[in-house]
C-alpha cells in the first residue's frame, strides 16, 4: 500500500512539473486601462548596451535614475540605480519569463513588464511588434519618431529619437495614457 502511495506521489509530482514545463505564459504590459498586449521575445539580432540616466515626470513630479541595459540573442538584463550608484532592481527577461528584484523599496515603482514595455517600444523593429498588438492599432515609424496609436487612431505612446554618432537612440518616451513622460540621456551605448 507505501508503495501505491509513493508512486502516485511521484507520478503527480512528475505531471505537475511536466505542465510546468510546457505551460510558458508569455509576459504581457498594459498599454491603456483597459488594453493588454503581449510582450515579444527578448530575441534579437543586434546585441547592444546602453548606459542612461532616466528622468521621469509624472503629475508634476520629477525622479531620476541610472539604467544599464545589455541585450544579448535571446535575453534582456536591466539594472536601475540612484543617481549614485545604489542599485534599487534587476529585470531579467529571457524564454523563461521575466525575473525582477527589488532590492530597496521603492513607492511607486511600475511593474517590470511595464518597464519592459517602454523599453522594448522603444528599441525593438516595428515588426516585431506587429503580431502582438491589438486589432486596428498601430506603431507607426518616421526618421525620427515612433508613434503607438490605438483603434481610433489616437496616440497612445510616443517616442521621439536623435541621432548620435550615425546611431539612432531613444530621447523621449511619452505615454499620453498613462500621463508620464521619461526623458533619457545617454552616457554611453554600444550597437554595431
């Protein structure tokens, strides 16, 4: 009978672990309150590394922090720091989710996905975006701007780029939903 037991155990055990395995939720982020999207893959074809400091202003409030980005083929790490270099969170995401860690409480501080969002709107191809927005919305590119607009055609992001040394980077990400606007200023970055 201990071993009837046991082995249904184990055969339980091995099934959960099984749907575990098989059963990968792709990360999502809110674009509006009422809309969610699904995140790409952090897959990529061009490596880079950014050094930023990021000033963000929301209700007439304004915080700055420092920001490492390195996006390798199949992963995206992100640090934030204090303008000092205290580190405040590590986001991981790669084929097994996103990982984030908190390491001093900070209010206020949005969701990594939503962190993940900015980020990737921001750097990602236009394609890649395509299949993962909602029907009738769009992200539109010119030289200089990309524009996400949703299905009456209204802005909902808008990030604005400059171009430094023959490489275009990211300057302003606006979110007219949400009511905040992140200025970035590079220290340094690295693409091919």
């Amino acid at each position: 009978m201990k071993t009837i037991i046991h082995n249904y155990i184990i055969l339980i055990l091995l099934l959960t672990l099984g749907a575990c395995a098989t059963n990968t939720v792709q990360p999502t982020a809110w674009v509006n309150k009422e809309t969610e999207i699904t995140l790409p893959p952090p897959l990529t074809d061009h490596p880079l590394q950014a050094q930023q400091l990021l000033t963000t202003t929301y209700k007439d409030k304004s915080h700055s922090l420092m920001v490492l980005l390195d996006v390798q083929k199949n992963e995206l790490n992100l640090v934030g720091l204090t303008p000092v270099g205290i580190r405040l969170f590590t986001i991981n995401y790669n084929q097994h989710g996103i990982q984030s860690k908190h390491n001093l409480p900070i209010p206020n501080l949005p969701k990594a996905n939503q962190v993940l969002l900015d980020i990737m709107l921001a750097y990602w191809p236009v394609s890649t975006w395509t299949e993962h927005l909602p029907e009738n919305w769009h992200l539109e590119e010119t030289e200089n701007k990309r524009v996400l607009t949703n299905n009456q055609n209204e802005p909902v992001i808008e990030i604005t780029y400059t171009t430094e040394q023959g490489t275009r980077i990211p300057k302003t990400i606006l979110h007219h939903q949400f009511g905040y606007t992140i200025n970035l200023d590079n220290m340094e970055e690295t693409a091919p």
